[in-house]
C-alpha cells in the first residue's frame, strides 16, 4: 500500500490555499496536523479515489483514500484496505504524471517514493 505506517490517522479537513488547489489537512492522534495536495483524483471501478501529495518536501509518500460523498456538500476520505487497488491507482498515477515527478525505485512493495521533476 501507498501510505505508511507514519501517516497520521485521519480527520481530513478541504481547504483551499492561495493557489487555490485542493488541500486536505490531516491530524494525527497527537494534534499535529499534515497538508497534502489533491494531487489527482482518479476512477477505479464504482469509486473515485484522491491521490494526495506531501507539502513537506521532505516526505515522499503518497495517500490514496477513497471519496465518499455523504451528502450533496461533504465530502469524505477513507482509507482503501484493498493494496491491489492502490496499487493499480499508484501505477495509473505514475504513468498520467511522469513528466511531473521523477519517480523512485523503492523497496519491493514501496512503489510510493517519488522526487519532483525540476
């Protein structure tokens, strides 16, 4: 799977910075909160699906949740339990933005690291 087990438990907030590109902001159990990116978000069989890049340039991993509407206005993200699927959304994601990000060889099941492309 694409998230790690570092990555903060959710409570997902949309914001929208300056730019106005989607963030989610996630807290962990401590307070701390995580920005992410909407990086893209993705149709896998009847569910759409977001793949969220780290602010912090120092974190490499992606976050892949399932979107689930649950009313006309709120939105939520949850985590996929099937790696099968996160690993065919990550290989889709790989291939639509290799332009954008230089994509690293990780460890056998780590497909997850990536690098900016500049």
């Amino acid at each position: 799977m694409t998230d790690t087990p570092n990555t903060p438990e959710l409570n997902p907030q949309d914001v929208q910075d300056e730019d106005d590109l989607d963030v989610v902001v996630m807290t962990d159990e401590d307070g701390t909160e995580y920005l992410y990116d909407i990086a893209a978000r993705m149709e896998h069989g009847d569910n759409e699906y977001v793949v969220l890049v780290p602010q912090d340039e120092n974190d490499d991993e992606v976050v892949i949740l399932r979107s689930e509407i649950v009313d006309d206005e709120t939105e939520e993200f949850v985590p996929e339990e099937d790696d099968s699927i996160t690993d065919a959304i990550f290989e889709e994601f790989k291939q639509m933005f290799a332009d954008d990000y230089n994509f690293a060889d990780g460890d056998e099941g780590d497909d997850s690291m990536f690098t900016d492309a500049e």
